[in-house]
C-alpha cells in the first residue's frame, strides 16, 4: 500500500484539532491569541482542523477535551497553554493521565528550538505523548511559543501520524 501524500510534513487529509488552554481566555477575559494562529500552521500544513476549543486551567477539562478529540478519531491534537510552571499550569498533569505512552523527543526537539530565541524555553513543560491513534502535542500558551514550538516539529509530525495508523515502511 502506497503512503498518503504529505505536505509539509502532514499526511492527507489528517485531521487535528486545536485545545486552547486558559482560565482568562475561558472566561472571556483575554483573547486566545494562541490556537488561531496553530489552527493557521496546520491548515497551511495540509490538516483539516477544527477548534480552537478553549478550556479553563483544570484537569478534568484539559481530560474531557482532548478525550473527546481523540474518541472523534483525529489524528493530531495540539493544545496550547498551561506548560510552565505557574499553580494553575497543569497541562502537564492532565496529559499524564491521558496519554497511551509519551513521546519524549518532541518535548525535547520544541525546547530545544525555543532555547535559540530564549533561555526560558528550558521552563517549558511542553510534552507529547499518544492516545490510541492519536498523536498529541502540548505547546507554550504564548502565540510566539506556541508556533516555534509546533513549527519545530511539524517535519516529523505526518511521519508519526502515518506510524500511528500501521504505515511502518520506509521509504
């Protein structure tokens, strides 16, 4: 079986979506900045994307959207915010919870890319891990974080995507 075509590293027609997360945002006290413009990177990268959905700082939230995401069968999830190190920051918490396994070098590859224009990038709890089918990549909250973040990995995200869905050739 021929694999799916990619562009700029996504697959097809691979579907994602965009998980904003962000106690001001949720409750209308500041703009989401951040998902649209991921939702920008991945429509520009071949994905067929919904959200941004925003969720507030809290566990079960981050749970029940990237969940849901996943139980809709979308091949990528990236959620934005939470990733420092502030009381209410616990993306990283939930995501612990969600994922299958982790995948530690994309944590590794978006720091690293974001310590080129900032030595805070070493702060950032930025992870990805997967959930049955589904890759998932949980970035900065910060617009300029967040697409560093994504545009550092996005080569590698459709070969991922393609793994995940039993395509292990290599050509």
């Amino acid at each position: 079986m021929e694999a799916p075509a990619r562009q700029n590293g996504a697959v097809g027609l691979s579907q994602a979506h965009v998980v904003t997360i962000s106690d001001g945002a949720y409750q209308g006290q500041r703009e989401d900045k951040s998902g649209p413009v991921l939702v920008t990177l991945l429509v520009g990268a071949g994905f067929e994307v919904s959200g941004p959905e925003v969720v507030p700082d809290e566990m079960e939230r981050i749970f029940e959207a990237v969940t849901t995401a996943v139980a809709r069968g979308v091949d990528l999830v990236v959620a934005t915010g939470g990733t420092g190190l502030g009381p209410r920051d616990v993306t990283p918490q939930a995501m612990s919870t969600i994922f299958d396994y982790e995948v530690p070098g994309i944590g590794e590859a978006m720091r690293r890319a974001g310590a080129d224009t900032t030595p805070m990038a070493a702060l950032s709890r930025s992870m990805a891990g997967v959930r049955e089918q589904t890759l998932i990549i949980s970035v900065p909250g910060s617009p300029k974080g967040a697409s560093e973040s994504l545009e550092a990995v996005m080569l590698i995200v459709g070969h991922a995507i393609q793994l995940l869905h039993g395509d292990t050739s290599h050509s």
